[in-house]
C-alpha cells in the first residue's frame, strides 16, 4: 500500500479541516435540507410518540416487550383509550390538597 | 299450570305459590331446567347446569315448606349466578380458558345469602371473559350468548348469561357484577331490571376481581320489586369484603308503591342523551314526562365534570385487573385471553400512574356534581345503554369499531357503551337499569335511574312507579313462546 493511500486520523489534514463558522453554516444548511425532504413525497417522518416501534421500546420499560403483531392487536384499543386519557390530562382543578382516595 | 306459565312468573308472583304449596320447589325447578335445556343450545346463557344438585335442594326445600318452616319470599326460588361467584363445589371459570377447571371450595357471601334465603341455584351464568372484553365465550367453542330477543343480536357484558337467562326465563333471577355497566348493559339489551348499588353496599368477597376501586354485585330480575327484594338478602356488612358498608340495610320494598308526587326528577342537560341515538333519547324523555304525569317535577340538571367520566374510568378498568392478570401473564398464559383482553391488558401497559391518580382525582369531582345535583332533584334518569342490542358481529375486535350516528356526530358504539354507565361507577351512586321502550326492530330500550349514595329506596320507588305506569315489562322476547 503506497503511502499517500494510508488513511490519516481525522481533522490533521488542514486544507479539510472546517473553522466554527463553516460548521455552524453547512450544519444550518444540513437542517434546512432535511426539512425540505422530509416534505417530499416518499420521505420518512419522524417517529411519532405511538409509532409502533416506540410502543415496542416504550413496553420493555413495563418488563414485558411486545411483538409487533401484539402492538397491531390491541392499536384499535389504544387509540381509543388514549384519545380519552388526553382529555383526563387536562384535568386540573388546582387544588391544595388532592383528594387521591376513593369515598363514596 | 304450564311449566312454561310458571317460568314466567315474577319472584313476588311465585312465592305465595310456593308459600301455599300450590306449586313445590321441586315442580318450579323442574320447568326451570326444562326450559334450561330447551332453550340453552339456542340461547346460550349457561356454562354449567346444576341439574341434579338443585333437584336435591328443591327437595330439601319442599321438606321444609311442608313442615311449616318457610323461611320467606325467596324460599324455593330458582336462580342462576354469573361464572365470577365462587360456589361451593364447581367450576368457577369466569368465562375464560385461563380457569377452566377451577373449582371452588366455597360460596361467595352473595350466594351464600341467597341460598340462606332458600333459593335454589340452577347453575352458572356465561360472562365476557373476566368481566371484560367481548361477549366470545371461548369455553363453549367461541359461541356467544344470544339476545332472547333476536338471536342474531347481542346480549352485551360482562353479566351476559345473567341479562339472557333472566330475558328468556331460565331463572327467576340472577346476579351479575357492575364494573363499568356490566348489569346494566345487559339489562338495558334484554328489557329487564339490573341494580348496581352503592358501591360498598353489596359482598364482593368470593367474586373475582376485575377493577377493585370500581366492582359491584347486584341482582338482576324480571321486575323492580323481584330486584328489591333480592338486594334487601344480599346488602348488608361483610368482614370479608373490607369495603363493604355496616350501614344498616333497610326494607327497599316499603315504598314501592308510595308513588312518586312531590319527588323530584332530574334530566342531565349535558353528556348522556347527546350520545344516544335518537329513539333511546326519545324513550327517556318520555319516561320523564310518564314520572311527570304521576306527579312528580321534572328539571334539568348539569353534571361539568362527566367529559372526563370515560378517561377516569378507563385508566381504572384498565390499570387495576393488569396488576391481578400480570400473574397469569408472568405464568405465559396471555395467548388464552380472548383478542380483546389481550389489547385491553396491552393497552393498559401505557396508562401511566399520573393518569390512575388523575382518575382517582377526578372521581371526588363527579362525586361532588352528583351531591349538587341531589340539592336540586331525588333521582336522575339517564339511557343504560343509548343504543338498542347491536349485531353479535360488532362485538368481535376487527379492523374498525362500528359506529353510531347520535346528536354528537357519527360517534363509535365504544363511545356510547363506556359513556353511559360509568359516571355511576366512578360516584359509586346506585344505578337503576329498567326498560323504557322498544326500538323500530323490535329490541329493547333501557333507561337507568340514579340515586343518591345509599339511597337505593328512592331509586326504587321511581322504578316501581314507572314500572306499573308501563307495560314494557309484561312484554315477552319470541324465544320464550317457541319453546
């Protein structure tokens, strides 16, 4: 292998190496790009919080991963209950003392 | 008198019968169990028939009558009691694969204060699995249980069997559990009379749990009077259960027919009737003109904090049974549950304990919008179920949840089904389902009436008065005349 072909550590070759504001620039650039695809057609979205996969990861938390097909399973159901544990969440009577415990 | 005449008969109507000697426990029993295995392949209500056991205490019971030792209104009267109460002796499966051969070794205090009573126990009612999900009883080769009045139309849950049995006069009566609507739900769809007391008011020991914070067990019968009757032998303090009530149990029947002048209705402007379709809100508004005509007033009540009634009750009904099925989970069982508790169990991985407690919270809240509401009126009237029966179809999980067009929009039967019977459980109020009326096809419409807690009285004095103003309790599902 000639030398000229040996790979050096990264950022010691001067003529490559980029000053703070280049970065911040192309960065900038960089973040614009992705915006702009992420509008076109065919192109992949960020996952949402209920994305399948993010279940997936979110279940494990609960000790027990599920399978994709479990997650296709019960979706009808979770987004039902989901859509009313929203409207739960908005409850916020600003009390002092939170009554927690059920009395008829 | 035909075996058929008999079944027909309300608990009030058979006892003096019985008491008289004009009829014996053993012949009422045995036109039970006739009709049982007559109409049970058809209908579907029971899981296991105590066919020779309750002729051995129908005799026992007949022995007794004879010897002048009657023990009241309930002796030799036959009834059935959902698969979730432990009895003594068998199979108690809670209408799942998980506990198919369970057998228990003991009465719940709810059968054992029946059979105290002396009522005859003719067997074990279908239920929707564990008292949640669909209406699929997988232990009878995933059969569900039919409406007495269209076969093809569901009977609702969990109390499933109980509602049908009761429809189609298998038995005198039943017991059901009340979580989220599962006696009214029932009642509602088989045109019979459900009671879901003060929470507290009745045993739950020996009944399975589904939601701890929310369970319920009441009797359902064909009249308002067979219910009353059957709650005053079932309330009462039990050690076992440490929520249940020591408050004295007093006599439900001794106003039902004291009328209703001078009471005071109460009609929600918000929540229940703009999610019923428009013939079940049609029925309640005239049953409300029915109780006006008897001389009581009618005025419109609000309840603010129902819009998060379904939010609260689901993160309970939901989050409590995962802690007692995650037992089962651990053992690898969750491929027995039907589809829909496996998403139900699922789904519930993601309510977090920030939405328990808010549910907890939220039920003080509409604890609160009841008691004002009671400042104003003595009972409120509500739809139980806000549609009529539904295909058996629309009970399986499938790719989409039927809907329903109501005053709201096009609106999921889910939505409605929740909605209505669970500002109840979460106020622990008393919850009276009675019928109200027949839809265009011929199914029945049910109206529920709330009460103040431990006030099941009132509720009930409402009830009768509306019951013997009406005749949608004399009607009869097909079923019951082709057998």
């Amino acid at each position: 292998m000639a030398a000229s072909e040996q790979r050096q550590p990264r950022g010691t070759d001067k003529k490559m190496r980029l000053n703070r504001r280049q970065l911040l620039t192309q960065s900038a650039a960089l973040g614009a790009a992705s915006a702009l695809m992420a509008g076109c057609p065919g192109a992949k979205a960020p996952a949402s919080p209920t994305s399948e996969e993010n279940l997936i990861a979110a279940s494990a938390i609960s000790g027990e991963p599920l399978s994709p097909e479990r997650v296709r399973g019960m979706k009808l159901m979770f987004d039902f209950t989901m859509k009313h544990l929203q409207t739960l969440r908005e409850f916020d009577p600003d009390e002092a003392e939170p009554v927690t415990i059920f009395r008829p | 008198m035909p075996a058929d005449d008999l079944c027909f008969k309300t608990i009030v109507e058979a006892g003096p019968l019985l008491r008289t000697k004009r009829v014996s426990p053993v012949e009422l029993t045995q036109a039970y169990l006739d009709r049982i295995e007559s109409l049970n392949p058809s209908v579907n209500a029971f899981i296991t028939v105590l066919h020779d056991e309750a002729l051995t205490q129908a005799r026992e019971m007949e022995k007794e009558i004879a010897a002048g030792h009657y023990r009241g209104p309930l002796h030799g009267i036959p009834i059935a009691v959902k698969d979730i109460f432990a009895t003594n002796g068998h199979r108690t499966t809670c209408g799942s694969k998980i506990l198919k051969d369970n057998v228990t070794h003991y009465d719940a205090t709810a059968v054992a204060r029946l059979k105290q009573a002396g009522c005859i126990l003719l067997g074990k009612l279908t239920m929707s699995e564990f008292a949640l999900g669909d209406d699929v009883n997988l232990l009878t080769g995933q059969h569900p249980t039919r409406n007495p009045w269209n076969l093809e139309r569901s009977v609702s849950g969990s109390s499933s069997g109980s509602g049908a049995a009761v429809s189609a006069s298998m038995c005198a009566a039943s017991l059901g559990t009340d979580t989220g609507g599962s006696i009214r739900l029932p009642s509602g769809y088989c045109g019979i009379v459900g009671m879901k007391a003060t929470y507290g008011r009745v045993s739950r020991y020996g009944v399975t749990p589904l939601a701890w914070s929310l369970d319920n067990a009441g009797p359902m019968s064909k009249s308002v009077e067979d219910n009353a009757l059957l709650l005053g032998t079932l309330a009462g303090a039990d050690p076992a259960d440490s929520m249940c009530s020591d408050r004295p149990v007093p006599d439900y029947r001794s106003k039902l027919h004291a009328g209703v002048q001078g009471l005071r209705i109460g009609l929600p402007k918000n929540y229940f009737l703009e999610y019923s379709t428009p013939d079940v809100a049609d029925a309640v508004r005239a049953a409300a003109r029915t109780l006006e005509g008897l001389g009581a007033s009618v005025s419109e009540v609000e309840l603010p904090h129902l819009k998060y009634t379904v939010g609260a009750e689901l993160a309970l009904i939901f989050g409590e049974p995962l802690a007692y099925h995650t037992k089962y989970i651990r053992q690898g069982k969750f491929d027995l549950y039907t589809d829909t508790n496996k998403a139900q169990w699922d789904t519930a991985r993601y309510i977090s304990s920030t939405d328990y407690i808010q549910a907890q919270r939220v039920r003080r809240y509409i604890i609160q919008d009841f008691e004002k509401a009671y400042e104003q009126v003595d009972v409120i009237l509500a739809p139980s179920t806000g549609v009529e029966a539904n295909p058996i179809q629309e009970d399986v999980l499938a790719d989409q949840i039927p809907t329903r067009q109501v005053p709201a929009g096009n609106v999921t039967l889910w939505e409605i089904l929740w909605r209505m019977p669970s500002p109840a459980n979460l106020a622990g109020v008393p919850a009276l389902a009675l019928p109200c009326g027949f839809s265009a096809a011929g199914l029945p419409l049910g109206l529920q009436i709330m009460g103040r807690h431990f006030d099941e009285t009132t509720v009930y004095r409402v009830g009768a008065a509306y019951e013997q103003a009406t005749d949608w309790h004399t009607r009869r599902p097909a079923v019951s005349a082709k057998a």
